[in-house]
C-alpha cells in the first residue's frame, strides 16, 4: 500500500507513441510495435525510473470497420498478447508491476484464472489484472455473436462474479503464497509486490 503522499506511477506500454501517426516519426522503430527487443527496453527504462507498473491495454477485436484509418496507425493492426508478452518481460525485470487488460465478457473464469496465476507465478508477484466489460461490437463480431447478451449492463454482474472466483485463484497459486495480485480498477491501485 501507498504512505500518505507517495505517488504511484504507471508506464502506458504503447510503444510507438501514444499520436496515431507517431509510428511515423523518423525516431520511431518500425518495428516498436512487434518487436520483443523494443518491448524490453520499454520495460527496463520504466523499471529504472522507479516506475510502479507498465500497462497493456488490450481489446479482441479485429478492427476493420475502418482500413483507411487502420493503415495510418499500427498498435490495433498487430500486436502482442498481453499476458504472453508479459511473460516475457517478467524474466528481465524485477520489481515493476506488470498489468494487462483482460475483459471477463470473453473469457471464461477459469482461464482467465489460470493466465494471470501463470503470469503471477513467474514475476513472483508482479501480475496485475486490468478489469473490463466489453462493448465493442467488433469483438463480439470474433465471437460469433454467441455472447450477444454479455454485451448490455449484465457484463458487470458477470464481472462481479468473476472478480472473487479468479481473485481467489490467482491468490491460491501465488509464488509468494499470500495475495500478491495488484489490482487496478477505476478506484484504485493497489499491491503487495516487494520493491
């Protein structure tokens, strides 16, 4: 937990900038979006400025409802797997939060559960889990519409639902064995992680 009056800071990792057309500055890599080797310097930078966590945002959705655009941009066009990616920079890193957005509308809880014990397992206690609801109609469009109905105000009691089962989980398989999950939600950050 935070003393009265220290800030936490979190790394958006989003590594081309943040601009759509930032993959074009001549100092971008051209491959900062797919490249391991770029993600890892991202991370070491964040970890030794004393960053708290690095983000990654995440959506399921094919986004083709606009080509013209999508081909100004590259983050939605490719693109690592959140919790694999992490995996990764979990064997060289040490002490920053590593936390991935994961939508409890298309995942089951079990899985869900098994991935970020997976990820909490090998950072030893760095994994957190950005909780979302889905509303984007193109990821229901990867999903056959068969979860048509999870997409309405029912996806927040399906992730009401989810949050303790996976919680309790992620917590019973935890490398340090006590609750060493950080969760980042609308109201707060929060995590156990040594530093």
């Amino acid at each position: 937990m935070s003393k009265v009056g220290e800030l936490r800071l979190g790394a958006f990792m989003y590594p081309a900038g943040h601009h759509v057309a930032a993959w074009r500055h001549p100092d971008t890599a051209a491959d900062a979006t797919t490249s391991l080797r770029q993600r890892i310097a991202f991370a070491r930078a964040a970890e030794r400025a004393k960053f708290d966590l690095i983000f990654l945002a995440d959506g399921v959705a094919a986004h083709t409802d606009d080509l013209k655009s999508l081909s100004r941009t590259d983050e939605w066009a490719v693109g690592f797997e959140p919790l694999t990616l992490l995996s990764a920079l979990a064997v060289v890193t040490e002490r920053i939060g590593l936390v991935a957005t994961a939508s409890t509308t298309f995942n089951e809880p079990f899985n869900l559960a098994r991935k970020f014990a997976s990820l909490d397992q090998i950072s030893a206690g760095r994994a957190g889990w950005n909780l979302v609801t889905s509303s984007n109609p193109l990821e229901l469009e990867n999903f056959g519409n068969r979860k048509s109905s999870l997409m309405s105000c029912s996806a927040y009691g399906t992730a009401g639902r989810m949050t303790p089962y996976c919680a309790t989980r992620i917590a019973a398989s935890s490398s340090t064995r006590r609750n060493c999950i950080s969760w980042v939600t609308a109201d707060a950050i929060s995590g156990c992680a040594d530093r």
